[in-house]
C-alpha cells in the first residue's frame, strides 16, 4: 500500500501491478504502515488525523484532539506513538484515545519507531528524542548533526 496527496490510496499484490482505492479524504496522507493487525496512516494537513483499515478498503477515524500535523505512526509494546509538526510526539494504548507526550520541539519530527523496548524519532535539524517508559515521556539525545533527519 502507498498514501499521498489528496487522500491518495493505491495497493498491489506484488509491487508490479497497483490499484487505485476510492479515497475517503482529500488530505495528504503519510507514513503508511501495517500496525497491530491493521493499515495505519497519518496526515499531515493539521488535526491529527489519523486513519486505520483492516483491509485498506473502508477507514476510520481515530485523530487525536490537535492541530498537530503528523508525518508517522509506529506501534510496540502494546502502545500506539504518532509524530509530525511542530515537534508533536503522542502516544495511545488502545489507537482511539491519544495523550500529548510533547516536549517543547518548535521542529517537525519526521520518523517514529519501536525496538529493544524503546521508542525513537527523529526531524529536522538533527533532532533525536527517544523514550524507554513506553511512549510516557521522551528524552532529547545527541545526534551529531544538523541535518534534517527523515526517517528512522
């Protein structure tokens, strides 16, 4: 499955050979993912949005209450963690009920994910945060760079 702009939606079996899907927004959609048994997706176009589907074909809405732009989702640990602009980090246990985990980041944070019991992101201007308490809170760590970091 591949998300972008206006809501784009398209799917393919084996990566040769893609579908276009109805769409049911005209959103940018971002940071596509398969999470927990289902499609997870994010928009960047302000309002939290985010979006899940068992099968790619019908979604719903599961935003949090934010004006935040969000550029991805992960999932570990039994715990859901969205990021986006400027400097959003919130994290859900059940993917519909969400708690602002922000510290005070004026930049975007464009990557998100979970491994060895930890959740990391990354952004704009060599920015690094991470969390081992499962997504409660994030510590700022050392990159080494002022580049914009895009993913993790």
């Amino acid at each position: 499955m591949a998300v972008g702009d206006n809501g784009t939606i398209i799917t393919s079996p084996d990566g040769i050979t893609w579908t276009s899907k109805s769409t049911f927004t005209s959103t940018i959609l971002r940071g596509v993912s398969y999470l927990n048994n289902s499609f997870w997706t994010v928009s960047e176009n302000g309002a939290g949005l985010i979006f899940t589907s068992s099968y790619g074909q019908n979604w719903d809405n599961r935003s949090a209450s934010t004006t935040k732009r969000f550029y991805e989702i992960t999932y570990g640990n039994n715990t859901y963690v969205a990021v986006g602009h400027p400097g959003g980090i919130f994290s859900s246990s059940d993917g519909s009920s969400w708690d602002n985990r922000s510290l005070e980041i004026s930049s975007p944070l464009h990557g998100v994910v979970f491994g060895n019991s930890k959740f990391v992101a990354v952004g704009n201007n060599g920015k690094i945060v991470s969390s081992s308490d499962n997504g409660l809170s994030f510590d700022n760590e050392t990159s080494g760079t002022g580049d914009h970091l895009e993913g993790i």
